[in-house]
C-alpha cells in the first residue's frame, strides 16, 4: 500500500492529507497545525484571510471521520502564537474540543507554543516515549532511533521528463521520520536544504510526497534542489 | 483618421526663434500644433513615429511657459540672505525667512513621466542642452528609485522647474505630506511613450495618479507623447477627465509619418525548419548582414533566444566584429556599458531583447533584424524605428522567421506594414488590485473623503466605469482585509474618523506601503554566481546576473545552460542564489521554453489563416513553404480562413487530434486544458497536450478518428463555449497560470508584502505563499475582491480566456474535420513541439506516479 513505511520495526502510513497513521495503536500523528497564524499575522498588519483555522480544522476532522483514531499526538507548533490563540474564537475552540472528545489527545510543546492554551484539555508534554517511538517537536542532530519529529515543515522536488514537481513530504531513513506541516498556512522547506543534513542516512532516506490522492515515495537521491 | 484643426497662431519668443534659427531649423508642424494646444489650455495626445522629434515637441510648451512666468523659485532666492543671517548669527530672522520662503517654495511647473528610468535620465541630458544654449533659467533634475534620499527630500521642498520621474515615484509624491504644496503649481504633465504605458497595471496606476494631480491643481493639462496605435482615441480619454456621463477626448496631433520603412523577409539557402525558435539556420545570414552595416540592433522575443543568437553569433564570428548583448536579467552595470558602447560607436551589433524597444537614442543605428517572429504589427514597426532616427530616411530592417509557420507570420506583418495596419492591444478597464493600492496611498497622504475619492476615481478612463459597489468592496479591502468574516476591525489598516475622512491606522502602514509602492511584480529571481567547478559547499563568488526561479527549477546540478553568453553548469542553490562555474560543453541543453510575452496579435493571425487558405499566395512565401502549403492540401486540406480545421490521426501507438486556430499560445494552452476535460468525460482517455502559437495537439489512447466518426464525440459539443463555464471554474481549481496571476494581484493590492520595514522579502521567503492564500479563500470566499481582480486579469492575461471565447464563437457550426491514417504537413511543427515544451496539464499526478514506479522498476532489475 502506498505510503506504508517500517521506523523501528514498527507499521506507520502516510496518509495523502499529511498526517501519519499508526495502525496497531490506532494513533493519528500530525505536525505543525499552526492554528491562528492568520489572526496573528493579521495583528502584525497582513490582514490575509481568516478562514485557516477553520480550513486546518475542517482538514482534521475529514481526516479523523476517515480513520477513527483512538489516540492523536499533535507534534508541537499547534498553535502559532501564544497571545493570539488565547483569543481563539469560540466557535473554533468548540470545533476543536469536538475533534478531541473521546481520544487520547497529546500535545507535544513546539517553539510556537511551549504552553497550549488555558483550558484547551488533553494532555501536554515536552516529548513522548511510546513503544520504540519517541515524539518530539524538533528533531535532535544526535542519533535518535523512533524519533519522530515535526518542526522543520519538509518538503521535495523531483524531476520527471523535464517538469520540476513540489509538494509537501514526510521524510524517513526507518530510523528517524519527520512529519509534513498540516496548517493551512504553513510552507515547506526542501529536504535539500543544509538544516536537514545530518539528520537522515542517505542511502536510505525516502521522501513521502503527498499527492492529490495518493502519497509518492521518492528514493532520497532523486530529490531535487531548486524549489 | 481624424485631426483636430491646429491652426498655427502661436509666434515663438525671439529667444526659442533665435535658436531654431542659429541651428538651421524650423520648428516642425506639430511642434507648433502643441504650441498652440498650450495656448488654448488643452490637453492633448502627439503621435508621431521616431525621430520626429517628439520630445521637443512634448517640452517647447513648457520652456517657453516657464520663460514667461520669470524663473527662480523663492526658496533659491532667499537662500543667500538666509545663509547671511545665519552667518550673522541671527537665527530667529532666519528662521523667519525660512517660514517665509516655504509658504510658497514650489515652482514645480511640469513632469516628465516615462515607463522607464534610464529614459527619463537620458531626457534630462538631451533638455540640458536647448536649456544651456537659450541660456534659460529653468532648473531640470530626474528622481527614479536610484536617486538618494537626500536629494528625493530636497526635492519636495525645493523643487526643480521641470522634473523628469516615472509612475511609482508619482505614487509616492502623492502619498507625501507635501503632495498638495508641491502639486499646486504644477501645470503640465508630459507623458512619453504612452502606447507602452497605457497597456499596462502601470497605467492605471499612473491614470489614478494624474486623477489625484488633477484634484491637487485644478487646471493642469496634460500632453501624451506616443508611437501609432490602433485606437488614438482610447489614449484621448486617458489624459483628460472623464464626466460621470459620456466620455470626454483630448486634442490630437498626428505629425507626418515619415519615410515608409524597408522591410525584407530573410531569403536563405538554408532550410528553413519545420519547428522550434532558436534560428540556427539562419545564423550566417544574419553574420554576414551585421557585416554590411555600422551597426546593427538584432531583436529577439525572449531572454533565451537572446542568449542563444548572441552564442551562435559568436562562434561564427571569424572577423571578431564586436557583438553585444544586452537583456533584462545582466547586471545593470553591464547593460550600462553596452549602452556606452553603443553610443561611442564601438559596437558592429547588439543582440536585444525589449529592453531596448522604448525611445532612447543610443548610437546610430542603421539596421534592424528581427529574429523569430514579429507577433504584432504594431510592435514590429517600433522596433524597426529604432534604425535611423531620421524621419524622412527610410529605417530598414529584415525579418529572420524561425520555423515555417513565422514565415507566414512575417509575411502578415510586413504586409500589415506597407498598409500602416495597426494592431495595438485594446485599453482594458483597470485593475482592482491597483485601485486598492492607490486608495491606501491616498490616505497615506492626507485623509480623505470617500464620495470624493469615488468620483476623483472614476474620472480616471480606465476606472471611467466603476461602480460604487466596487470601490466600497476596495475601499473595505484595503481597511480590514475586506472579508465577510469580519474577524480584523481591531487590526484595520485605515480608519474612518468623526470627520468621516480615512485616515491610516499607524505609521507603520505608511511605511509598509511606501516599500511596495508600484505595480511590476517580478518573477522570483535568484542570483547567479560564479564559483569553481566541483566545490562541495559553494559559496560566494562573482555575482553574473539574475534569472528566473522557474528557469532553475527544472534543472539538475550538471545540467547545462546558457546566461550572459557563456555556457554555465548548475553547482547548486542555496536560498535566493544561484551556483554555476564555467564548463567547456557547446551543446547546452535549454529548458523548456516559456515564449515570448506576447501573443501573436489577432490581427496578423487573421492575416495567416487567410494566407494558409488562398493558394495564390503560397508562392510568395518562397519553394519551401509553398510546397508545404501544396502537400497540406493534397493530404488534409487548408482551412478556410473561417473554420477551424481539426485533424484526427493514430501515430505510435497514440491517438492525436490537431487544431489550427491560429489564436496564440495562451489561449491554446487554454483550451487544450478545457478540452481534454471534456474529452475525459467523453470516455476519450486523454493523456496531454501541447500548445504552439498556431495550433493545438492533444493525444490519448482512445481512438479520436472512431469516436467522432460514430457520433460518440460531437466536435460542436466538444468545442461549444460553455466550456467557458463550468469546466473553466473546476479547472482553476489547479491552473498554476491562475495562482500566479492572483499572486500579482495580492502583491499589487498589499495583502502580500514584498518588503516589510527593515527586512526585505523576495518571491518564496514570503511569509505565507500566495498559493495557500489562495488555496483557502478560493475555499472560503470565493467572490473576494481579489478573486474578481484574479479573474478579470486571466480573461485577458495568461490565460487569455477573452480570446478563446471569440475564437469558439467564430468557428460554430465552421469546423472541418479530417479523419486521416498519419500525421499531416501541418501538424508536424506542433508535434515536434512535444517534449520542447511543458506537458500541461493533470499530468502532473500522473507524472509524480511514474517518478515512484521508476523507483519499483530499479528496485526490481
């Protein structure tokens, strides 16, 4: 099945939308959801639109009504800035505590949000160990065997009959994974780039490309450079 | 054509009559035609071709105004005894002075306003001189992005006489706090190169700007300089306010047009190919032509073609003649030095690109070629002016097509030359993004009153039909962000106060919108930068130029190309820059070509589909294209020039279906992906699509010539305008064309910045990419201002939508299909494009899929 991968032994998916599945544990894994960001650019005078909470959200729970998670672990960066989110609309806050009722809902502290907002429920940590796995925010340069990982927001490029094509990615070495951003407002940063070296072995890495509806693996020494 | 009566009343002043005089001149008709339009107060539009002394024209109103009023600014005159009384330590009456001379510093009397900046420096020079040798007291001074703050202050509060800018410098002026005592002097405002200005967001930047001017000095006439177009009286309006009901035109000056220009079709030995633009063929024609002459502009279409002719000239230059180069993306100091090379007389030949299409005189140029094809006629006879720069000596220029369907197209245009046919785009309505850019800039001045501000707007011709819906919609925008989730009215930008004037919120947004002020929203552009070959972490190096992102990202380290005429090998890239080091291959794989900007007009394309239908003028376009013409006959059959023919055939294992509607790149790329749509739900299985100037070929598995046949695919359904409906809404959806042209349009309305206060951002460092902007109010409020700005740019933009549906209404119930058992003559260029060009499309999934089965297949061997 496409997007299926091995990081220490154990199953995991990449799922199309951008989120990772773990299927014997019934866990949703996603990254980077950077709910309010609009708001909080618009507080600095980008007025762009105010629709991509609601978009990341409605994204989510698509999602969640599809695979049924028993637990979900949101990597960190979930909320894109502190003061702002605070203020997070009621009717958001209503759609999101929704999305939690009856999981086991994580969130992972982020550099964005080393607290989540008062009163949001779930539970919150720095990392979590769960079996072989560990998840954290930022990937650690040192080697971390089942670190899963969020933070960098990668993304590939790859060259097929002279077109140069881009999309959001998930990356592993079936040692190491880190995640795709999933908010709506939220870019990717090319796995070439020097701020992942070091973090994959080579020869093994394999960008999860996310596709319309399918997810592409791509082999680490296709990957392009430019975009 | 119709000329305004222009009797000639006014007498120079003896000091100007003198100076014609000692030089041996008389001043020209129509310069005393704009004397006289001076005199009556009006404003009024000059065409004339080059070298008949537009400018002069444009200024003598001006000069011999300024003369009689009595020179000198009060602020000049008070300076010494202000330097005095501050040498004498008496600062309280220097001070006094100083009040006394602002409250009346401005003597600005006329702008000079042109599209490009070296123009308006390069005028400045050439008023100095008349000025010097009449020995007028009449200050002149340029202020472009490259003039330094300190001098930009002054100017505001010392003006010159007569200052020579370009549009986003006036958008500027006008968001200063010394607009309105700058302006109120003003009188005149000479527009050069009108025809090129009109065309574009910086017109309508520039009209709302003259709207403002006008409100700030009531009386001001203007006086458009411009080439031939097809439709004086579009620029008429332009330059004088329009009344609420009806329209309103400004004088015309037509001068005489000067000798007809000599005009030739290359006639080589060579065989002229069937396909593709790199003119190779050619190549020693062209040498030896630059051989005959003192110096010889070659034009090409696109930056590319510009590098390539330049190289292949070079490697056949036995006599080491000197050749140059000269394009948007050099450094600008090498574009400096080829300018100052060419003035000296040094160069033999320059290989250009449009940047040398406007009015500046750099040397004498005694021969046009064009290379590739000439897309417009009106174009065309621009860039033929710039040989000789005397009006009654014929220019002569040579026309070098690239691939047999130029031929033809060359044909058209010289025709359409000896006809003096002109074929300049039609004036669009403005721009919304535009409109939300000045109404900021506005406030940014000084706060204003809406119901004022809408009808100042709307006396600007290309907002002449705006509503007021609209305008609130903009006016709304630019305060809140304009969303129907009211989410930002603590975050406005501008603010209605108890006065009921807007007015901005924070400095802040002032400062912001002083950074991206201007309406040229660049391609991202990274730096390209010599290093050595085979270094691991390349950085530093000598910096060659800049280039198109997209150019770079379909290249691989190794890959080679060509930029500033050497050919390069792609290191790496880091950020906004580009690594190359030099290699010794002479065979540099080109990346796809984007084609020129400009469509071939419709009018010449009119031209070619009667040329491809009237046998009796095959013969004129020499053996080869001729016996082309024949064979398509005996084949398929030529169109008549008001059907669209569409040819049905298998090839390699593959189905294609060819359409020649002549209507330009853009609208065919288009259709070609409106119609495989279509032809997927018709159970054709569709796999792409190419798309030339000319014609349309789409390609799949399923057997087209069948199912037409038995009445499966209907052609009149297949190609009925209500494509233009739905399936033109789901395919936007995806068209990377549309997010790009909604990307300029939030940068021109300021939802994105280009530069923030202290930092600045380029192309993808953004803070949020204009796709997932686009990707979730398409979502969430698809009616936004922006999305209409978006829109009504793609009709006639990239995407060309307008033409595409005169096209399908032009040929119902006129199609001609041909059911045939191989490729046809005419279709062959069209498939040989396949593989050059982009395969557009939804291929991409498909294309993503093949890059992970490559994977499997490896894996597996």
């Amino acid at each position: 099945m496409a997007g299926m991968l091995d990081l220490c032994g154990e199953a995991l998916q990449v799922d199309p939308s951008g989120v990772v599945w773990w299927p014997d544990e019934r866990m949703l894994i996603v990254a980077d959801l950077h709910l309010e960001k609009g708001a909080s650019l618009a507080a600095r005078g980008a007025l762009i639109p105010p629709y991509d909470t609601a978009a990341t959200l409605a994204r989510l729970a698509e999602v969640m009504m599809r695979l049924r998670p028993a637990r979900v672990i949101a990597l960190g960066d979930s909320f894109h800035d502190e003061n702002v989110s605070a203020g997070l609309p009621a009717v958001l806050r209503e759609r999101l505590r929704g999305l939690m009722a009856g999981t086991e809902w994580v969130w992972i502290a982020g550099n964005h949000d080393p607290l989540p907002p008062a009163g949001i429920g779930g539970d919150f940590t720095a990392e979590l160990g769960f079996g072989p796995l560990l998840f954290r925010h930022e990937p650690n340069a040192g080697a971390a065997r089942g670190e899963v990982a969020g933070h960098l927001h990668p993304a590939a490029s790859v060259t097929v009959r002279g077109r140069s094509l881009r999309r959001r990615c998930a990356a592993c070495d079936g040692g190491r994974m880190i995640l795709p951003a999933f908010g709506a407002y939220t870019g990717g940063l090319n796995l070439r780039e020097p701020v992942f070296r070091g973090l994959f072995d080579p020869k093994r890495l394999h960008a999860y490309m996310l596709g319309a509806r399918t997810v592409h693996r791509v082999a680490g020494r296709r990957i392009g450079y430019a975009g | 054509m119709n000329i305004e009566p222009a009797p000639v009343t006014s007498d120079l002043p003896p000091i100007f009559a003198d100076w014609f005089a000692a030089r041996g001149w008389s001043p020209r008709r129509h310069q005393l035609d704009l004397l006289a339009a001076r005199e009556r107060g009006s404003s009024v539009l000059l065409i004339a071709p080059t070298g008949a002394g537009k400018t002069l024209a444009g200024f003598l109103p001006s000069l011999i105004d300024i003369h009689a009023r009595g020179s000198r600014p009060a602020v000049e005159r008070s300076e010494s005894p202000l330097r005095d009384l501050m040498a004498a330590g008496d600062t309280k009456a220097a001070l006094e002075a100083m009040r006394e001379a602002r409250k009346n510093p401005s003597r600005l009397h006329t702008l000079y306003i042109s599209p490009l900046k070296a123009l308006a420096v390069d005028i400045a020079r050439n008023l100095e001189t008349p000025v010097a040798e009449m020995g007028l007291d009449i200050r002149v001074e340029t202020r472009t992005g490259d003039t330094g703050s300190a001098k930009r202050q002054r100017q505001k509060s010392d003006p010159p006489d007569i200052l020579l800018t370009t549009p986003e410098q006036i958008a500027l002026l006008i968001a200063s706090k010394e607009a309105e005592e700058l302006f109120a002097s003003l009188k005149t405002v000479v527009l050069d190169e009108l025809h090129a200005l009109v065309t574009s967001k910086r017109g309508d930047l520039l009209a709302l700007g003259l709207a403002r001017l006008r409100a700030l000095a009531p009386g001001l006439r203007t006086v458009g300089l411009s080439a031939t177009v097809a439709d004086p009286d579009a620029l008429r309006r332009y330059l004088v306010p329009q009344p609420s009901d009806g329209e309103a035109l400004s004088d015309l000056v037509m001068a005489d047009p000067g000798a007809s220009p000599d005009v030739t079709i290359l006639a080589s030995d060579e065989r002229v190919p069937w396909s593709g633009h790199t003119t190779r063929y050619a190549i020693k024609d062209i040498y030896r032509l630059i051989g005959e002459n003192n110096l010889t502009l070659v034009f090409v279409n696109t930056r590319s073609q510009a590098e390539m002719t330049f190289q292949e000239l070079w490697a056949v230059n036995d006599e080491a003649l000197p050749i140059a180069l000269h394009h948007g993306s050099l450094d600008a100091g090498q574009r400096r030095k080829v300018e100052a090379a060419m003035a000296a007389g040094s160069l033999r030949a320059v290989v250009c690109t449009s940047t040398l299409d406007l009015g500046i005189d750099w040397g004498d140029v005694d021969q046009v070629i064009h290379v590739g094809a000439p897309k417009g006629a009106s174009r065309l006879a621009q860039r033929i002016g710039r040989a000789n720069h005397r009006l009654n000596e014929p220019s002569r220029a040579v026309l070098v097509p690239s691939n047999r369907f130029e031929v033809m197209e060359c044909r058209a245009a010289v025709a359409a030359l000896a006809e003096g046919a002109q074929d300049t785009p039609p004036l669009m309505p403005g721009g919304l993004d535009v409109l939300c850019q000045h109404i900021l800039g506005c406030a940014v001045g000084s706060p204003f009153n809406a119901d004022k501000l809408f009808s100042e707007v709307t006396s600007a011709a290309p907002y002449a039909h705006l509503n007021r819906e609209t305008f609130d919609r903009a006016l709304d925008f630019v305060a809140t962000g304009g969303y129907a989730l009211r989410a930002y009215e603590r975050h406005a930008r501008i603010r209605k106060r108890n006065d009921g004037k807007w007015r901005v919120a924070n400095p802040r947004v002032a400062q912001t919108y002083r950074l991206n002020v201007g309406t040229i929203v660049e391609e991202a552009m990274l730096k390209v930068r010599l290093v050595k070959a085979g270094r691991k972490t390349p950085r530093g190096g000598m910096w060659l130029g800049e280039i198109e992102e997209w150019f770079v990202s379909q290249m691989e380290p190794c890959d080679t190309f060509i930029f500033g005429g050497h050919v390069l090998s792609l290191v790496g890239i880091r950020e906004t820059e580009v690594y190359v080091s030099k290699t010794v291959s002479r065979d540099p794989k080109i990346p796809s070509y984007m084609g020129g900007k400009f469509p071939l007009s419709t009018y010449l394309a009119e031209r070619v589909r009667d040329m491809v239908a009237d046998p009796k003028q095959w013969k004129l376009m020499g053996p080869q294209v001729a016996e082309w013409l024949r064979l398509q006959a005996l084949r398929s059959v030529n169109p008549a020039r008001d059907q669209l023919l569409v040819e049905t055939f298998p090839r390699a294992g593959r189905n294609y279906l060819v359409c020649y509607p002549f209507d330009g790149r853009l609208c065919h790329q288009t259709l070609g992906m409106l119609l495989t749509r279509r032809l997927e739900r018709m159970g054709a299985r569709p796999m792409g699509f190419v798309a030339s100037e000319y014609a349309l070929a789409v390609w799949g598995l399923g057997d087209l010539s069948l199912l037409i046949e038995t009445g499966r695919i209907r052609l009149g359904d297949l190609f009925d305008e209500d494509m233009l409906g739905d399936d033109l809404e789901a395919w936007l959806d995806e068209s990377s064309l549309f997010k790009r042209t909604f990307r300029a349009c939030a940068t021109i309305a300021g939802l994105i910045e280009r530069r923030h206060p202290g930092k600045e951002k380029t192309g993808r460092q953004m803070t949020v990419s204009s796709d997932l902007i686009y990707d979730v109010l398409r979502t969430h409020e698809p009616d936004h201002i922006l999305m209409q700005a978006t829109r009504n740019d793609a009709r006639t933009g990239q995407l060309d939508i307008g033409r595409l549906g005169a096209m399908l209404s032009r040929t119902r119930g006129r199609i001609v299909h041909k059911a045939l058992d191989r490729v046809s003559p005419l279709a062959v260029p069209v498939l040989l494009d396949i593989g050059r060009e982009f395969i557009a499309g939804e291929a991409n999934e498909e294309l993503l899929a093949e890059a992970a089965d490559d994977l499997i297949r490896e894996a597996m061997e």
